[in-house]
C-alpha cells in the first residue's frame, strides 16, 4: 500500500508520536522511511548570522539522522534530507520528487511560537498534499 513514507522532523520531542507512528507503518508496510528537516533561511546583512544558519542546518542534519536510527534499529530502511526554504513547500516538493506514498506529521513542533509556526505549517500541508497525510497529536504527558 505504501512504499515511501515521509516524516518530516524538527528535532523536538513533539514529533515523538509521529516518528514512531511513520516508523511502525514503514515496517508494516515494508515501506522507505523519508526523514526531512527544513532550515528557513536568514536574511540580514549582519554576517554574524552566518554561523546561526550553519548551526540550524546542523541541528537539522542531527534531528534526521536520529530518525535514521531509530528506523534502523526496528529494520526500516531510511533516508534523510535537509533542505532550506518555506518548510510547507519543501516538503510538498519534497513529496512530488520523491513520489512520496504518505506523509505523517506531528501536529505541533517546537514550544511558543515555533510550536505555532510547526502547527501551521502541517495545516498547509494537509490543505495542499496530493498524498495522503497522517497527523499524529503530540500529548503533553509525554515530554
């Protein structure tokens, strides 16, 4: 039913339940498990910011290679991938380059207004996939 699954991380705990949720599909279903972090970019003048965005694409790098390895230990095989840009889109191109089968998210990401930013960014998606997308509710008892 499904052969390439993707979930797309942001390193927080938030997205607990979804990566679990993806990684229990992907072994179902015999499926690739797609791991993707998108880095918004900066834009400023200031060069100091230069080494902030080196350290969020390594966060980023960081977060997908976690779901690597929690997907290899259930013997699911993975790939993951960083990109930069507006993360609703990149992840529906994502999805469209990839030939992406399901996309699972986490409903909320990171806490204050990222976590608002991550919910927005899965209610974009959910409007605009041409696949189908699971979202996976993160409970609070489970930080």
């Amino acid at each position: 039913m499904y052969e390439r699954i993707l979930v797309p991380t942001d390193g927080s705990t938030a997205v607990d339940g979804a990566i679990e949720r993806a990684i229990d599909l992907a072994e179902t279903y015999g499926a690739t498990l797609h791991a993707l972090a998108v880095v918004e970019p900066i834009y400023t003048v200031n060069e100091g910011l230069g080494s902030l965005y080196d350290t969020l694409e390594h966060g980023a790098q960081e977060s997908t290679d976690e779901v690597a390895k929690r997907a290899e230990a259930a013997d699911v095989t993975a790939i993951t991938a960083v990109r930069t840009g507006v993360p609703h889109r990149e992840i529906l191109e994502y999805v469209d380059d990839e030939g992406i089968d399901l996309v699972v998210m986490g409903t909320h990401g990171r806490t204050g207004l990222g976590r608002y930013l991550l919910g927005s960014v899965t209610e974009k998606v959910v409007r605009l996939s041409d696949v189908p997308v699971l979202t996976v509710r993160h409970r609070e008892d489970e930080d």
